[in-house]
C-alpha cells in the first residue's frame, strides 16, 4: 500500500521529532502543492542516511571509553 503524501509529511516530521530535547518541527501542509511523492521520499531517504551516520559516529566515540 502507497502512503500517502500527508503521511509521508507526517514521517518527516516524526524522523525530525525523534530527538527529545529540541524544538518540535512542523511542516506546512501546504507544501504538499509543491513536493511530488518521489521528493517526500528522498527526504525520508536522507533523513535516516543521516541518522544513521549520527548513531555510527555516536558509537566510534564512545568506543574510546571502553575498559579492556
């Protein structure tokens, strides 16, 4: 099943929202008039690319603190 462009919106928003301790993001419904479905995607793509490349690094530093 698709989802749709307002959910994809949505997701958006929680991937950004994921983080506690900053300020919530909102985005506009609005700019749905402008954002294909493909575009909504990659945004998502990126999103977690990104995450994901925050956890790594996250992880690599808190190796150095690690007793053997």
């Amino acid at each position: 099943m698709e989802s749709t462009k307002e959910q994809l919106i949505a997701d958006i928003e929680n991937l950004l929202n994921r983080y506690g301790e900053i300020k919530p993001t909102h985005i506009n419904p609005v700019l749905l008039q402008f954002m294909d479905r493909q575009t909504l995607l990659s945004i998502i793509e990126s999103i977690l690319r990104q995450q994901e490349k925050t956890n790594e690094s996250n992880i690599e530093w808190l190796e150095q603190f690690k007793q053997y």
